[in-house]
C-alpha cells in the first residue's frame, strides 16, 4: 500500500506509477469520514486505517486519476523528525572528518518538510543537498526489538536533505544548518517497504 497527499487530502496511490494507468483512492471520500482526509491525522490510527485500506486496492476502488502534480509530502506534521549525520564513510570523507563509530543523531523542526514540487528558497549558495531513505513511523515506538522494527514502519520515501554549511561549520551546532525552513523536498509517496 502506498499512501499520499493529493491536493492537500490523504489518498491512496493505485500502483499503476507515475508514468500512466495509476488511479487514487480518497480516503475520506471513500470511508465515508471514518478516517480523516489530513493525511497527517492517519498515524494515531494506524492499524485501524491499514486494515481498513486493504480492502480498497484496484482500479475498481479509484476516485481520481494520479496527477502527479497534484502531489504534495505525504506527511507534513510528524510529531519528531530526526536526522543520522555522518552514517556512511564517503560523507565523512567529503565531510573532512572520520567516520564516529556511531552516527549522531540530531533533531530537526517540521517547517524544513516541502512537497516534491514546493519552491525552496536557498539561503546562500553554500547549501549542501543529500539523497535520504526517510522512514515514516506509523505507530507509537519505544524500545522496539529489532526484529519488530519494521512493523512499526508506516513506509518509506525518499527525500532531498539541504543542509548550510557554512553555518553549520562555524561552530555552531549541527542543528543550525539544518533548520532553514523547509530545506527538504521529499517525495510524494510513503509506501510499505516491503
């Protein structure tokens, strides 16, 4: 299952692609309100919703075509959002350090999330992008074994990091060079990875 937001509602996306034959299932439309069209609002019932949503797949179930300009974050409320620095050897090269034993690990605010298609104001040409797996959480998780980590994984997405580097290497800690609002545009879809 692959959920998005389309048009600002919570849908979800028919595995037809983007290149053609793909179609949307509104959720709110669909469930007759039992789930909220804020995309946002579906992880405080997340078992619920994905038990619900697998009985509306197929093209029989669409409520609109994909348009893939229709197509913004799928989350953009999360309650964290964390970031893994420095988690492979070739990033810390680039970086000029070595890579720590363990990555660190920093917070980020949710103003640095945009959709696919949002306009992102640089703030100096001294920003640094990376390709990032994000991992959307769909349920409340604390002390997770690993082997049921996954189970606690609402999808996953791709997204563009934007970092400033030259505030962030002044001396200054990690974190200011990574809240610029919305210096990150992550891809439209959270799907299940696997």
């Amino acid at each position: 299952m692959r959920i998005g937001r389309a048009r600002g509602r919570l849908v979800i996306i028919d595995s037809g692609g983007f290149g053609g034959g793909g179609g949307l299932v509104d959720v709110a439309a669909v469930s007759g309100g039992e789930f909220s069209a804020d995309p946002d609002r579906v992880f405080a019932v997340w078992d619920r919703f994905t038990e619900w949503a697998g009985r509306y797949a197929g093209p029989g179930a669409h409520t609109g075509p994909l348009v893939p300009g229709d197509l913004g974050a799928p989350v953009l409320a999360p309650s964290q959002v964390f970031g893994i620095g420095l988690n492979y050897r070739e990033h810390a090269a680039e970086s000029g350090v070595d890579a720590p034993a363990v990555p660190p690990v920093f917070t980020k605010f949710r103003s640095c999330l945009a959709g696919p298609y949002a306009a992102v104001e640089l703030p100096s040409d001294r920003v640094d992008w990376e390709v990032e797996l994000v991992a959307v959480i769909g349920r409340p998780a604390e002390r997770v074994p690993e082997e049921k980590a996954w189970s606690y994984v609402a999808g996953v997405m791709v997204g563009q990091d934007l970092s400033e580097r030259t505030v962030q290497r002044a001396g200054a800690a990690v974190l200011a060079g990574q809240v610029v609002s919305r210096l990150r545009a992550d891809r439209p879809v959270a799907g299940d990875p696997r």
